[in-house]
C-alpha cells in the first residue's frame, strides 16, 4: 500500500474532486460526470476519480447514497442517534444515518439518556486517529420509561433495583409511590422525573408482580420489561363483551355461504385460538375446490375503535413457555373469532380451484361464513395420514398429496427449508419444569403451512401485479431481503469445518446448496447448530410496503393474510385487500408503513420476551442439578466465555474463560473460536465438550458451567 507522500497525485485530484461537489451543491454525480467537470478524458485518470470515491466512500469524505453515484459526506455537528449503552456506564450513539460512524459518548456527557433513547448529539472535532466523541444535549425520545426489579425499603424513603443491565441508574421511590410493594418484591416501576442535578430518577410502583423467583412473577416479570401489559384496559374489555354473538341474516346475505362445503381445522392440541380453517371439495371436472378461511377478525375489530388502538399497541400475540398473552381480549381470541367446530363463523377466505398437479386454475377472495364440521389436533390428523383411515380421510390424504407437490415446487424454486428443532418444556401445574423435550414437525404441520403459504403468496400476488409505478396499489408485505454476501462467505467457511460445501455464487445457487446442506444434516449432532448460524446469516424478514418479495421462501410475492387473531399486520392486510375488492385505488402509504415498522418491532420483542422466557425455564430446570455431567456442543463464542448447549435437553450455559484454568484463552473471532496462548489448544463453535453444572441465578436466568478435561 503507497503511504501518502508516494502519492502526491492522489491527495491534489481528491482535493479537485472536492471542489467540483461544492461547486454543483453537493449532487449527486457518478465517476464520469466529475471526469468531464474536470475536463479528464484519459481513461487512466478516470480510473483513478473512480478508485478514490470508491476508497473514500467506504472510510472518509464520500458517501454513496445510491450505486455508482457519490457526493461529500456532511460532517455534522450535531447528530441523531440511539443510544447503546455499554457495561462501565459509557454508551456509543448510534446515527440515523446509516453512513455515518458510532460516536463514542463518556458516562458524564450522557446527560440522564439511557439505553436505547433517541438522543441529539453535539460531536467534536476527530482527533488523530481517535474515535468521533460526542455529549448528549437533548434525549428526543425515551426508549422505555418502565423498568422491573426489586423494590429495596428502608425507614424514610425506598430504592428500586432494575434487573435491566443495561439501566445503570437506580430509581429513588418516595414511600408513597409503593403501591403497597413490600420489601424485596419484584415490581414495576416507572420513572416520574429526572430533576436536571439529581443523580437518580425518581418513580413509583406501577405494579407488585409477586416473590422473587415465582414462576407467575418472573412470568410477568418478562412481560412488563419488554413493554407488554399484563392486562386489558376494563374499557377494551367491555367493547369485547358488548359485541353480539349471533350474526345477523343481513350480514350472511352479503357473504359466500360455505356452511354446507366439508370444513376442518387442525390446530395444535391445546389451541384455543383457531384463525384458520380448510374446506375441501371435489368438482364435477375432476379439479378440487380448496377454500383456506381466515377468522374476519376486521368485522369486529373496526378501524380506530378502542379494540383496534389497543390490538396495534400490542402488535401481537405472545407465546411464553406456559402462557399466551393474547393480542385481542379473550372474548374475540376464544370465542367470537375463533373457528370452533359446530359453529357458524365470519371469515375472509382465499378459494382456488386446483387440478391434480396443484396448479391454481382459477382463485377468489372475499368475505363468507362457514360451520367447521371437525376439529382435528395435529396428532389427530397425522394418525390419519400415517393409517390412511379415519374420519374425512379422503379429504385429508388428498390435501396431503396437493401440500407435497406445493412444497416440492417451492424448494425447486429455491425455498430454503430451516427445520431446527424446537423445545417445550414438560411442566407441573405450577409451572415448574419437569422435562425437556423436542417437537418434530410432521405432514399435518407442513399440510396446514403448504395451504397457508399458499393463501400468503396468492393474496400479495393479486395485490403487487396490479398497477404499476404511481398506480401501484400500496398493500403491507412480509419481506425477506437476500442475504449479506459477507455474512454468508464466514458461514460458509465454517460450514466447511464439517465438511460441508456451499456454493453462494447467486441467490439461487446459496439456496439450493443450502437446502442440500440442512437435509444432509437432519438428525445429526451439528444440525440445531448450523441451522442457527444459517438462520443468522440471513436477513430478518420485516413488514413493510415496500418490497414485496421472500428469498426464504423463494416467492416475488409474499404477505401475512393467515394469521389475524394473533398478528396485527394481517388485519391491516385483510382491510386492505377488502378495500381493493370494493374498487378502492389510493391509500396514504406513510401511514402504513409506519404500522408496519411498529409491527415489524412489537414482533421482535415478541420473540425477545419468548426466549427470556425459555431460558428462564432452562434455568428453572436446571436449578438442582448443579454438580451433574453433560455432554454439551460449543454454540456461541464471546471474548469472556463460550457457550456450550447441553445435548440430551438443549439447555444452554456458559463456561468463563476465567474458569478455564489449563491456560490463557482469548476469542478469535474471525473461527469462532477461543484459542490458548501457550499450548494452542483450541475450542470452536460445534466442538463436542464434557461439561458440568456449575451455578444457576435464576433472577438473571444465567447457567454457569465448568469444563471437565
């Protein structure tokens, strides 16, 4: 690499490039244009324009807001950004502006902003070779406001503990803020005030959770700190209740009558919330008609109603590891909504005649009523499929056949098939772990998924093709970007430690190799490993109405239309493809992008506040089984530990690097891997190790584990 002073030519043409983005304000211009404002025709010169705002976008005064096209990075002096704070009480801030770089914020310029705040920042002057410094001068936006953690009383006043580490302040809590909390109680606290010089903010208790270290408590002790609430409003409840039960002629005139058409469900063994339900005919021309009927949960739940405001605050509902946390009151997830057996039910339907190729022939969308003759468990419907006998058989084995052909097609289209295995928990009637066991994902669970991708995809299809550019019709779809070349080259290069290749030339070739590469692992010892790192290589599926397409699933078209009783977005979709149908062509699009931005986060807590709620009770489990042995794989290296999950219960923990006594280990980060310094000895992601169970703090849900030789 040339220093500077070999290339004097370099540091006089940058600066000419400068000049020429100030002289025409800053726009955008490609290599090409600054070459002719420069009056260069030599292609060797426009080489050199091209190679350093290509250098200088990615490190210093260029950015490259769109590809190919450049203009001056603005140093600003101030800047918006959120806060990550960080274990000694500093923070970075985050900007908005994607391509600008973290600025580095001491615990005394914090100003009272804490994790996860959107906060201005006044920047200084970069100092040689230093990270950007900045103070915090005004907190835009609270992340959260309300914290849980155990109330600390004394004679005059109280304190409050958060069990967030990332809140590094304790909250002072006068006595008559403790809502009746006793000492050492878990509770919910919200913060009052921050007077300007006080060290501490002041709160009171919003609500007692219970014990330390009961299951309800610790339960909705995850709940509250990741922003659920534990209850409904007594206001949105009593517009639950008021809703009629029976449905009125008028409103089953409007609608396509199904209540004659042979209709089921299969559903999880203990669901309450049925959201879907298929009916099955066979035509005079040999063809099947297959309606997919989806609970019409926007009849009940009408826009900007108390129901509506409180079912999009919620975004969804939330599955703990012994609890749902229903996004709509019990009298709509349970009852009204829910497509029980035996009982007539408002839906929206996707109705497609198929041939027995599984081709759609023809489709239709709309509002029907329907009577669900049968209510199948999973298990239920597997047994028939596995005997070839039992009630509406026929039916049943012939979806079977259809979903196969639909998933075949989808995988050679390349779909990528994740199947990692899921664990549940044997509980007691408290709550309290007995067992661990894994669910296995047979044909009545991919039945019901092949019929409900297929709904998914044909709803956003009928929506996206029509109208183009201005006239597109603005709808909300569940996108799925193609993945971070580099994010999936590192994975690649570890999958090669297994002996596994991956070809990741093109999109399509990455998810052909990668559907080969998790049917090869299926059962083995690496699978739930490598099915994790994979998953992580990808990029999140997201809601939004902008991009319209799936690279998981390999469709161009692709929303959530199935699922309305638990997830807000599919509400949003069913309104909107009604509106379509009724001959409607503009809606504000900002207004439902930022639903769908709201939904796309209250879903990430959703999964957030599950996996607290797993490890809690991996924790729970295995609380009195210190000093026990295990076989565990290596599943997570960090620069003060590695974490190893146990085989036969999937329960993860980790070992300290401090408490590997044998030598000195630092990560390597670039292997996943920890090495010792002096014998090499080297411990890597999916490594089989002996491990036992060292220390469990179940108010922290951690597991300490110590490496046995």
């Amino acid at each position: 690499m040339k220093s500077r002073k070999e290339n004097p030519y370099k540091e006089v043409l940058t600066q000419l490039i400068v000049d020429i983005f100030e002289k025409s304000g800053n726009s955008l211009l490609n290599y090409k244009q600054v070459a002719a404002k420069l009056n260069i025709k030599d292609s060797d010169s426009k080489v050199a324009i091209a190679d350093i705002l290509n250098d200088s976008s990615k490190s210093g005064q260029f950015a490259q807001p769109e590809r190919g096209k450049f203009k001056l990075r603005q140093l600003q002096v101030y800047i918006t950004g959120k806060v990550d704070m960080t274990a000694d009480g500093s923070a970075y801030i985050v900007p908005e502006d994607e391509l600008e770089n973290d600025i580095f914020v001491a615990p005394r310029k914090l100003r009272q902003a804490l994790h996860g705040d959107i906060v201005k920042v006044h920047v200084y002057e970069r100092k040689k070779g230093r990270k950007r410094e900045g103070e915090v001068v005004e907190i835009l936006q609270r992340a959260k406001t309300d914290f849980t953690g155990t109330i600390d009383i004394s004679q005059s006043y109280a304190f409050f503990l958060p069990d967030d580490r990332k809140m590094q302040h304790d909250i002072f809590i006068p006595l008559d803020g403790l809502h009746g909390a006793k000492n050492g109680e878990k509770v919910l606290v919200t913060i009052v005030e921050w007077p300007k010089n006080a060290k501490n903010p002041i709160g009171k208790v919003k609500s007692v959770l219970g014990a330390k270290g009961e299951n309800n408590t610790e339960m909705n002790a995850i709940l509250a700190d990741y922003g659920f609430p534990l209850h409904f409003p007594k206001e949105v409840e009593e517009s639950a209740n008021a809703i009629p039960e029976e449905i009125s002629a008028e409103e089953i005139a409007k609608r396509r009558d199904f209540r004659n058409t042979l209709t089921f469900t299969i559903d999880p063994a203990d669901a309450k919330d049925f959201d879907d339900a298929i009916s099955f005919k066979e035509l005079e021309n040999g063809n099947y008609e297959i309606g997919v009927h989806i609970a019409d949960v926007s009849y009940y739940v009408t826009p900007e109603s108390l129901l509506d405001k409180e079912a999009f605050e919620r975004g969804t509902s939330v599955y703990l590891v012994d609890r749902v946390i229903p996004m709509l009151p019990e009298r709509l997830s349970n009852n009204l909504c829910s497509l029980r057996p035996n009982e007539d039910k408002l839906c929206f339907s996707a109705v497609f005649e198929m041939d027995e190729k599984a081709n759609v022939v023809e489709q239709w969308f709309g509002r029907t009523i329907i009577h669900s003759d049968h209510r199948f468990s999973y298990e239920e419907a597997q047994e028939i499929i596995e005997n070839k006998s039992g009630d509406h058989a026929d039916a049943i084995l012939r979806l079977n056949e259809l979903a196969y052909i639909l998933r075949d097609r989808k995988f050679k289209n390349g779909a990528i098939s994740f199947e990692s295995e899921e664990v549940k928990f044997l509980l007691d009637e408290k709550g309290k772990p007995l067992g661990v066991y894994t669910k296995v994902r047979k044909d009545a669970h991919k039945l019901i998924e092949d019929f409900m991708l297929l709904a998914n995809r044909k709803v956003a299809e009928y929506i996206g093709k029509q109208g183009k550019g201005k006239n597109k019709l603005g709808f909300v779809y569940r996108f799925h970007d193609t993945p971070n070349p580099e994010t999936l080259t590192s994975f690649s290069q570890f999958a090669a430690r297994f002996g596994h290749r991956l070809s990741i030339k093109s999109d399509k070739e990455t998810a052909k190799s990668l559907n080969a590469l998790m049917m090869k692992i299926e059962g083995s010892k690496e699978q739930n490993l490598l099915t994790s790192l994979a998953v992580r290589s990808m990029a999140k599926a997201i809601y939004t109405t902008k991009g319209t397409s799936h690279y998981g699933l390999a469709f161009d078209y692709y929303t959530h239309f199935t699922s309305p009783i638990r997830r807000y977005p599919d509400v949003m979709v069913h309104r909107l493809l009604q509106f379509y149908l009724d001959g409607g062509t503009k809606v504000n699009i900002e207004h439902y992008e930022k639903m769908a931005e709201h939904s796309s986060q209250m879903e990430k807590k959703a999964a957030e506040a599950e996996r607290a709620s797993i490890k809690y009770k991996q924790a729970e489990f295995l609380q009195d089984q210190v000093g026990v042995e295990y076989t565990g794989i290596v599943s997570g290296v960090t620069e003060w530990g590695m974490y190893v999950e146990i085989q036969e219960n999937k329960c993860e923990g980790m070992v300290r690097l401090r408490d590997i006594t044998d030598d000195f280990y630092t990560l390597d980060e670039k292997n996943f891997a920890i090495i010792g310094q002096r014998k090499k000895k080297i411990y890597q992601l999916g490594d089989e190790v002996q491990i036992k169970v060292k220390k469990v703090d179940l108010e922290k849900r951690q597991i300490d584990f110590t490496l046995l030789s």
